[in-house]
C-alpha cells in the first residue's frame, strides 16, 4: 500500500517522463512563477465502495497567456495535455505492488491562476483493495 506521498512521487514521475518541456512543481507553484509549469498534488484519500482508499491526484497545467493580446497558447496546452495523458496511461511503479491509476478529468479551468490558462488533470489512483 502507498500513501498520498508515494502517489504523489509516482505520478510526479510520470509527469517528468512526458517530457512537456514545462517547469514541474510538487504541491504548489513557486511565488511569483512566471513560466509554463505543471503541479501535482493530492486532493486527499477518498474511501469508494470497491477499494479501501482511492488517492485523487491533480496535474494542473499552467500556460502563461500572450502579453500583446492575452490569448491562450492553445498548441502548447493541446501538446502538454496529451503528452501527460499518454504518460498516465503507464505509470512506473514498485514491483508487486498493487496500482492502477486513470484519468477521471480532464478539463480547462480558465484563468485559475492570473495571467495563465490552466487545464487541470485529475487521476484516480487505487494502491490496495478491499
């Protein structure tokens, strides 16, 4: 079983090995963060019907927005999300350990965060059963 730190670190791995080009963030962003860059955090446990616990892990992808106009980067937020999903759909993990993770959301959040658009991820991850 892993707990919301090792999900954490696993699926941060996955997110390196997309290879979005984005600065990565564990938890939060750095103050002040003025690039493209990526975070992964957990939103906690959840306790579902078939498994004890179910780990929600969210991957927001943060895209700055044009200085001249405020528009979207619209092709480099399309190639991080895809690269991220493909890079969910594998994920590394200890051998003999239980884990299965999928993708439950993903979906753009506006401007969550001034001056970026953000698309958030939100993976589901199982590490024990019942």
């Amino acid at each position: 079983m892993a707990d919301e730190f090792d999900i954490i670190d696993l699926v941060f791995a996955a997110v390196e090995s997309a290879d979005t080009g984005l600065v990565l963030y564990k938890d939060y962003s750095a103050t002040g963060e003025k690039n493209d860059h990526i975070t992964v955090r957990t939103t906690g446990m959840e306790t579902k019907e078939y498994v004890n616990k179910a780990s929600v892990v969210n991957v927001n992808v943060f895209i700055r927005r044009r200085d001249n106009n405020g528009m979207a980067y619209r092709d480099v937020m399309r190639n991080a999300k895809r690269k991220l999903i493909t890079s969910f759909k594998s994920i590394s993990h200890p051998a003999g350990m239980y884990f299965r993770a999928k993708v439950v959301w993903a979906e753009p959040m506006g401007e969550a965060k001034a001056g970026f658009d953000c698309t958030n991820i939100r993976l589901e991850v199982i590490t024990e059963l019942n």
